[in-house]
C-alpha cells in the first residue's frame, strides 16, 4: 500500500483529501511538522514500528483471532468443578442482553442527564444488593473481593484509628495476597498489621478461641468469610461480630452474595461492613474477567464517609416526582482530592454492577432461595458421593457450594486422570493447605446435573483404584 | 452546520422496585433432579440454625419481559459513545469499539482461570504475544502484565514495585513519591494508598508545565519516584521528559509513566527514549476495548529487565512455544486482582492491533493529533473560549469559559446541561484542583470525522451564543433530555442522602 491508499475503516479522517483539508484549515504542512513542533527529536521514535502487517478484513480478523482462542477448552466443553473465586452459574439470557446493550457497553463519564439510565442503573444495584445484605448503603463496584476486602479493613483501620486487622487463616490465598498489599505501606506510620487467626480443623470454621485470644486494643476490624474459601458456612457470625465489638472493632464479612437467599444476611449477624463479589449473579467467568466486588454498610455519616467508592444518590429534579441522581460525599473521593482521598477511586466493573442489577431483579426473593437451595442440594448430594468413595473423603459438612475432597493419591495425579474423562476437576489446595493433606477444592452448582456427579464418581472410582 | 433536533427518550421509569407486582417472577432455576434430593433431602437442614434466612430479601418480583423492558429504556435513557459524539469527554474520549471483537472476547467467557495450563493455551498465548510483539515495541519496554483490572489499578500496581524495590535494595526509607498537578489524580491517589507521601508540582502560568529546577528541588535521599501523566491533561507534553527521568534517576528513584491516554503518540515516542522503568496503558481507552460505563477495564503494565521480578503473580512465560504460568517469582508484589485480570479486554485490544498494524496505529495517532488542532482552530473562534498557555497541544486541550461566565453568568456546568439538549454528551470539565477556571477538555480522537468533529463545535457555538442571546435557556437546561435539572442540594446531607431505595423511602417517610 502507497501512503495515499492506506483508508482505515476505524479511522475516517485517513481519507488524503479530507487531511490534507484539515491541515490547510490548521496551516501546517503534515503531522511530522506538527509533532516536531511539540516534542524534541532525541524523543522521536524516527522509524515504522516491527509490527505484524494490519488484518484490514473482518472476515480474515475473526478467523486470525479464532484460530488462537480455539485452542481453549471451556467448561462448556468440560465439566469443571473449578470454583475458588470464580464460579459457573447459569447467565439468564437478559443479563447478556442487556450487558451487551450498546448504550452500557460503550458509556463512559457522561452527565447525570444524559446518562440518566446509567445513573438509575447504578443506583438500582446498590438498591438490590443492599437488599440482599440487609444494608442501606453501598456504591459502585469495584474490581473483585479482594479489592472489596482491601478497602473494607482500610475504612475500619480509619474508622478505629487502630492498626491491625485479623483475618482467618482459611481465607483465599490470593484475596489474601491483595489484602497484604492494602495494608503494607511504605511509610512505618502507615502500615497496617494483618495478623492470622485459626480455624477449627474439624469443621473449617473460625477458632473462635484463637480469635478471642488475638483480639485486642490494636484490632480495628476482624474480617471474615460466609461461606469462607473452603467453602464453609460460619454457624458462629453473630459470636464472631460480639467478639470484634466488645474488642472495640469493626466487624468486615465477605460474602458470596449468590447464597444469600438461603443464609442469613450479613447485617442480622452484626456485621458492620460486608464485601464480596458480585460475579456470580450474571457474569461469566471470562478466565477471571467476570469479577465484581462490592461494599455496603448501614447509612451511618461515619461509615459512609470512609468509602473509597462512587456513591450514587437519588435526587429530585425541577418537576415533581422525577428522578435524578448525583454522588454523595464526592469530596472524599480521588477525583476530588487526589492523595487525600479514602483510597483511590477509577475505572472498576461498572458493567457488571449494571448486569448484576438485571440478575437480581429477574430472580427476585423467591429465585433467589430456590436457587440457593439448589445448589445446597447438589453440592451436598456431589460431597456425600465422593466421601463414599475408597480412597477419598469430605472433612467438613457444613457448607454451600464448595468443599475440599481429600484424595489418598497427589492431586496433581487425580486431576490429570479426570482430564482424560473431560473433567476439570477442583483446584488443587495442596500447596496452599498442607494440613488438609492432598486435597482439592470442588465447586457443584445449579451447571451441574445429576448425570454428570455420577459420571464424576465412575471416574473417580477409576482413577483412585 | 445545521445543529440537529433532539430529544432524548425520557421515559419517566419508576425504580425497579416501584415495578414489583407481588407474586410475579422473572426467571425460574433449575430444581435438584428427584434422584439427588432422595438421597439428600431437603435444602434447610444443610443451614445451621443460626444462619438461615428468616426473612426473605426485599428483591422487585417481576415477569421476564416486564424486568428486559425496565432496563432496556434505562439503557436508551444512557447516551452511548456509539450513538453519540462523545468528543467532549477528553482525557479518555472512548474510540470505537469494533463489533466484531465483542464476539470474539466471548469466546473466553466459559472458560475458568484456574483450568489445567494446556486447555488454556489460547488465551496465554494471545496475553503473552499481545505484550511480547504489540506492546513491547509500542513502548520499549521488556515484559507486560495485565492484571490490573482499570487504569487507576495499574498505576497502584506500579506504586506497590516501586515499594517493594526500595525495599529489596536496602532503602526502605525513600517514602516520597513526585507528580503533577495535571497528572491524573491516580498518579497522586494510588502512590498514598500505598503509604507514599506524594509532592505535587504546580505549572508555570505560561507554559503550563512544571518547571525543571522544581522538580530538583523536590526530590532528594527520600525519593521512591515519580508518577507523571505525558502529555498531561492540558494536552501539553513535557518536551524535557526525558531530564525529568534522569533527574528522578540520579536521586535513586523510580520512574512511572501514566500511558492511559497515550493515543497521539503511538509509534512516534516512547516510554523506553523517555527513560521511564515502568508504564501502563489504559486498554480500554488507548487499544480500543470499550469502556462499558466505567469497567471493567484493563492497564496493560509494562517495565524494564530490571524491574520484570516485581510484577505480580502469575506471569505468563512461553518456553518452547508451550505457555504456562510462573507464580515461583520470590521478589513478586504478589496480587494486585485475583486471577490474571480482564482476559476479555485483552482479546478485544489484541484484535484491535492486528486490524491496525504499524501503520494504522500511527495513523491513528496522526489523525487524533491533527483532529485536535483542527477542532483548537474551530474553538479558538468560539466567543466566551478561552485556551490558557501557549503552544500546540497535542490530542486534547483544557480550555476555558471563564470569559463566558463573567460575560453572560453562564458556566460550564450550565453549558455541561444545555449541550445535551442537542445530542452531544456532556464534557469532561477538569479534576479537582480546578486550576483552570470553568474548564473544559475536548478530545476529538481518530474515530471522528471532520464532519463530527464540525457538528460538535456548531453545538458548542450555539450554546454559547444563547448564554449571550437568553442565559436563563442555558442555565434552566436540559430542556430536551431524560430528566430536568437537579433541584436536590442534600448530596452531602446524612440526614437526606440516600445511596439505596430502602434509604430513600425510610428518610421520606415512604415505608
């Protein structure tokens, strides 16, 4: 291509005529002229970057693109038992539709009145998931749980003015790993102590007495999980609250709001700030692109002002009985007061808040519980199959979704075999674990039929044997 | 140029919850099959006492279509930047997302992070060819990540490197960091998440820069680094970058490049001449994924050999043309985001480059620059506009209705209102500082055409004719949107925000 015929469908103004118009309104000669005017030639990069040739067909860029991406396997393919932060729920076809609309895809920092629907929209998921946590505040999303938990022990340290956080040990080792980084700082004064707490190894709930021990006049919030990583319902989360309350701290719970139309919410066990991740209520998995944290709390002026969030607040307008909507307490965030500010505020997963918004309204109250119940059902029905199973055994009983299997083979071996059957089977703790032995983490859902929990059992029975 | 009439849809939509007939239902799941609640038995018993719902969550109950219609005219009360000219919302004015790549980011949404490395060969090698062959020479840097989920996130990610160096190096006690006003305030925000004290350098009045010799003194022994947007978001670029690196360098510092917006500037500098050890790019502005009301996105992280033992964990590597997962990396900054990020944003700025190639990413620059000094003749002309410091700007530029509101009374958040009323979004005005009065900051990026970029001026001519013709038309706007002007002055009230509609009815008395 000479350089007069090179027309971008995606760049209109690459038409010659038209630039070369453009530069004559401008007065200017060519772009180089231009960008020479602007930056010093010792920073010019002064040659055509080494890239591949352009793919200006679609037809030839779609086939280019499949050609890699085939490569995957999908648990739609496979039957995967893959959870641990990212879980495979049925996506109803309206969260797809409206998460693909062009208006939401493509909105980005438009005014309150233009962007009205957004605005709503926005509300509406705080409206919805404050519902399901018995909360009366919460913001836009933010990137996963453990961002949500990063900034949840922030607020408490700021709230408290005390600096130590205690967080079961049990927790995802990576949300874990976000949360150090919360709670680091490059300053002495600044950094934040994460001390852990146990858990009980028969049930795979919090030591309570190891808690108890480890709360003291430092600790600004004792954070914990329902269910927790391993999948376990804590029974004791009012008895964990008391014990952070009488210790003068905040209690911070994660949730995986998806169970909460069977588990209690978060508010009726004293909970003060709750965080988790929104991505099971209508987003797919997208190798982990699918997450969405949140942060809610009761509508008290000192918790609210600690959030690092957008908060959206519905407003009237100049004619009776509209809505509007604006950003309460705008002053705190980054936008406004840049290392003043609670944290940072940015670009987050305000998709998904909107997607998620579509998943909780279809299911409502009654889908909500039955869907819960479901997955109760099957990950229990899945648990006490494979705890049947020579060679393989479920420690703990109470839990919703997930639940480590222990296996008499390296997990590793186990895993590898059920990939021969078309099983993804469930991640492997027994690197971050050791204690539980060669274990690893299975998540059965409402995805799952009974069909294919049996064929999981032939396989084991093969593999273990 | 004719300016065209418009309304927007105003649909008056109750909030969901107003919709909610008792008893209806919008989705069903699926039940347990007969065969498991045999064996298992009812749900309730798997729920220790203490921990069942008693009460059912206060969720809308609506039919299917009655929840696909509510916000299916949210979505058109929502003007998209395919719909509009989204020129004014600069600093990060959204190009066109080709369609095509929605359907192939798709391809990865059944597909779980944690899967055996070999049934995941598709999606490693594009991450890792993306980084390794686009982003490598569009930068000069060595070795990209993309686990930071948004822009603001990449630049934390960086301020936690630049912790964890000092640290490894024996100098934990370099805890000051350096920016600039016109940085974005990520670049001030993140480094103080992290524990940095953050020192700000304000522009000389006529350049609209920082001067160099402030800077010398404002870094010394304490210095972790620095965080520095380029151009800023005046659209200036700092002509002595590259002293500035060297400057931060030779007092022991770390530089950190802010590439959200680097569109002006693909394939003519880079990050690597500049002197910088580590970057990030917004791809969701920059390489074209769309910004879908504000994430998720995805800050393509870029460094130097030296520094590449610091990116989080995993990082992709390829050996023997087999791609797997490293998280045995002792100096790690560990996670900034579980898993490896916005995967599907990838595909799509993967997609988006090998439609573009060479060429067309420098086309793209070219023409998003030379839009800009078009739209600057355009503007310059525009009674009540102003554009504060001298010399060219390159894809945007900060202005000023400073003149306009002492002149007629009007403001930008007046004009912000009026200019809806045609069609266009609202514009970007500033963050806060507010160093320029009543601002402003256009961006007329490659996807606009002369035509576009003509009509968006003509609107923003008219409004400013009619705050000198009948300001009360302006001030009073919208007239012709999906609402009216807010009335409501209780954003900071705690007796009167409300943040969800359980608060809305309990503070109005509504339950």
């Amino acid at each position: 291509m000479d350089e007069e015929s090179f027309i971008h469908p995606y760049i209109p103004n690459s038409v010659p005529e038209i630039k070369r118009e453009m530069l004559r309104v401008i007065g200017a000669g060519g772009a180089d002229e231009l960008y020479r005017e602007m930056i010093p030639e010792r920073l010019l990069l002064g040659r055509p970057m080494d890239l591949p040739e352009p793919i200006l067909s679609e037809l030839d860029l779609k086939r280019h693109v499949e050609s890699i991406l085939s490569k995957n396997k999908t648990a739609e393919e496979y039957v995967s038992y893959l959870g641990a932060g990212c879980w495979r729920h049925y996506v109803p076809k309206v969260c797809e539709e409206i998460a693909s609309r062009s208006e939401f895809l493509t909105a980005y920092a438009g005014g309150s009145h233009s962007d009205l629907g957004r605005y709503q929209a926005n509300f509406e998921f705080q409206s919805l998931v404050c519902e399901l946590l018995g909360m009366e505040v919460s913001g836009i999303p933010t990137y996963d749980w453990g961002a949500a938990a990063g900034n949840s022990v922030r607020m408490a340290t700021r709230l408290t003015g005390r600096r130590e956080v205690l967080v079961p040990r049990n927790v995802s080792p990576a949300r874990l790993s976000i949360i150090r980084n919360f709670c680091d700082s490059a300053s002495d004064s600044g950094r934040i102590e994460v001390r852990l707490v146990d858990y009980d190894a028969a049930t795979g709930m919090m030591d309570m007495a190891d808690l108890e021990s480890k709360v003291c006049e430092d600790t600004a919030a004792v954070y914990f999980e329902n269910p927790n990583y391993l999948g376990v319902i804590e029974a004791e989360g009012a008895s964990i609250s008391d014990v952070a309350h009488d210790g003068g701290a905040e209690s911070v719970c994660g949730v995986d709001p998806i169970s909460l139309g069977v588990l209690a919410a978060p508010a009726d066990y004293g909970v003060d700030i709750v965080c988790g991740e929104a991505q099971p209520m209508g987003m797919h998995m997208f190798a982990g692109g699918g997450s969405c944290g949140f942060i809610a709390s009761r509508d008290e002026e000192r918790y609210v002002a600690e959030y690092p969030l957008r908060l959206v607040c519905i407003a009237d307008t100049a004619v009776e009985g509209e809505y509007g909507f604006g950003q309460a307490l705008s002053e705190r965030t980054s936008y406004m007061a840049r290392e003043n500010a609670k944290d940072w505020v940015g670009t987050t997963t305000t998709l998904w808040g909107i997607t998620a918004a579509v998943y909780m309204s279809l299911l409502g109250p009654q889908g909500m519980r039955e869907l819960g119940e479901t997955v109760l059902q099957k990950s229990h029905y899945a648990a006490a199959t494979l705890d049947e199973l020579d060679g393989a055994s479920v420690p703990f009983k109470t839990f919703f979704k997930e639940f480590p299997v222990t296996f008499n083979k390296p997990v590793r071996e186990v895993n590898e075999a059920l990939l021969g059957h078309r099983i993804f089977g469930g991640k492997d703790l027994s690197g971050e674990y050791p204690e539980l032995g060669e274990a690893a983490l299975y998540c059965v859902t409402e995805m799952h039929s009974v069909g294919m929990i049996d064929e999981l059992r032939a396989a084991l029975l093969e593999v273990l044997a | 140029m004719r300016v065209r009439e418009y309304h927007a849809p105003r649909w008056s939509e109750p909030i969901i919850h107003e919709l909610s007939t008792r008893g209806e239902r919008g989705f069903v799941p699926p039940g347990a099959e007969p065969k498991i609640k045999a064996k298992v038995g009812p749900a309730e018993g798997f729920v220790p006492e203490a921990m069942r719902r008693r009460k059912p969550p206060g969720l809308p109950e609506l039919s299917q279509a009655q929840v696909l219609r509510h916000y299916l005219r949210l979505s058109q009360m929502t003007l998209g930047m395919e719909t509009d000219i989204d020129i004014g919302v600069g600093t990060c004015t959204m190009k066109y997302s080709p369609k095509i790549n929605e359907e192939l980011a798709a391809m990865i949404m059944d597909v779980h992070p944690l899967q055996p490395e070999e049934t995941i060969q598709g999606i490693l090698e594009m991450a890792y060819e993306f980084g390794d062959v686009f982003l490598r020479e569009i930068s000069g840097m060595d070795a990209f990540t993309f686990q930071p989920p948004g822009g603001s996130a990449g630049c934390y990610n960086n301020a936690l490197m630049m912790r964890r160096y000092h640290r490894d190096n024996g100098e934990p006690e370099r805890d000051a960091v350096v920016t600039t006003i016109f940085s974005h305030p990520c670049d001030a925000a993140t480094p103080a998440t992290a524990g940095f004290k953050v020192i700000t350098l304000y522009p000389d009045p006529e350049t609209g820069l920082p001067d160099t010799e402030a800077l010398k003194e404002a870094v010394g022994p304490r210095t972790a680094g620095c965080f520095i947007t380029n151009p800023e978001d005046t659209g200036i670029f700092n002509r002595s970058i590259d002293e500035w690196t060297g400057i931060v360098h030779d007092a022991g510092g770390l530089c950190s490049y802010d590439q959200a917006n680097a569109n002006a500037i693909l394939g003519v500098t880079r990050a690597r001449e500049a002197g910088f050890d580590m970057l990030f790019f917004n791809l969701h502005k920059t390489f074209s994924s769309p910004h879908g009301s504000s994430g998720p996105g995805s800050a393509a992280i870029g460094v130097t050999g030296e520094l590449e033992e610091y990116l989080p964990v995993p990082v992709i590597v390829k050996r023997d043309g087999v791609y797997s997962l490293d998280y045995d990396r002792p100096r790690s900054i560990g996670k900034v985001r579980d898993f490896m990020g916005n995967l599907q944003v990838v595909v799509r700025s993967y997609a988006w480059c090998m439609a573009m190639g060479a060429r067309g990413l420098r086309e793209a620059a070219e023409v998003s620059m030379i839009n800009n000094q078009y739209l600057v003749e355009k503007v310059r002309k525009i009674r009540g506009a102003s554009l504060p410091f001298r010399g060219r700007r390159l894809d945007q530029a900060r202005w000023s209705l400073e003149k306009l509101k002492e002149e007629t009374g009007v403001g930008v958040g007046d004009v912000n209102r009026r200019i809806v009323d045609y069609g266009v979004q609202s514009m970007f005005t500033s963050h806060h500082p507010w160093l320029v009065p009543e601002p402003f900051t256009p961006e007329p990026c490659e996807t606009y055409s002369k035509a576009d970029i003509d009509y968006w001026c003509a609107v923003l001519e008219r409004v400013c004719e009619e705050a000198y013709r009948d300001p009360e038309l302006v001030k009073t706007a919208p007239h012709n949107s999906s609402n009216h002007r807010l009335t409501f002055d209780g954003f900071d009230d705690p007796g009167r925000w409300a943040m969800s509609w359980r608060a809305y009815k309990r503070k109005r008395g509504k339950d």
